[in-house]
C-alpha cells in the first residue's frame, strides 16, 4: 500500500515538473518573439530587466501574451511581483493549478 502511495506521488511530482518546463518552455518563446533573445538564453535564474534586458514595456508584452498562452489573468497588482524567469513560472504554475480545481 505504501508502494501506490509512493509511485503516485512520484508521479505527480513528475508531472508538475513537467508543467513547469512546459511554462518555461512556453515563456521562452514569449520572450524570443518580443524580445528576440534566443529561447536557449532564457533561464530559471533570469532576471527580465538585469538578465534579459526586457524593460517595463516589453514585460507588459510577455505578460498579456503570458495570459492569452496559459488561459489565466494576472492581475495588475501581482506584476510587480514578477522579476524573474522562475517566479514568472512558480506564478503561472500556481494559478494554472488554482484555476483548474
């Protein structure tokens, strides 16, 4: 029994590791469209305005864009909140999950 218990949480892991290479990935994208940096360059670690040289503009861009590929809003006031690559992915990934349940 605690076998299943184990595989299944193996399992979710695996599969919310998934989706947040999936919302990397789709980030990635986002950014070499708006900010023509190459999708191999966009990291976790990235800084948008230190790093990826993507001024409060641009950022505007990546998130409405954000919003129309992962379905979800993000509200103004969390924007701010949002300076680099992985908070971007921690961010959609939570509310990706949020707005699913």
């Amino acid at each position: 029994m605690a076998t299943r218990a184990g595989e299944q949480a193996e399992r979710l892991g695996e599969s919310r590791s998934d989706r947040r290479r999936e919302i990397l990935d789709g980030l990635a994208g986002i950014i070499n469209e708006i900010a023509g940096i190459s999708v191999e360059d966009v990291h976790m670690s990235d800084s948008f305005a230190d790093d990826l040289d993507i001024d409060s503009l641009s950022m505007v861009e990546v998130l409405v864009a954000a919003e129309e590929l992962f379905a979800l809003q993000i509200p103004d006031e969390d924007v701010r909140s949002v300076t680099t690559v992985r908070e971007a992915v921690d961010y959609i990934s939570r509310r990706s999950r949020r707005e699913q349940t």
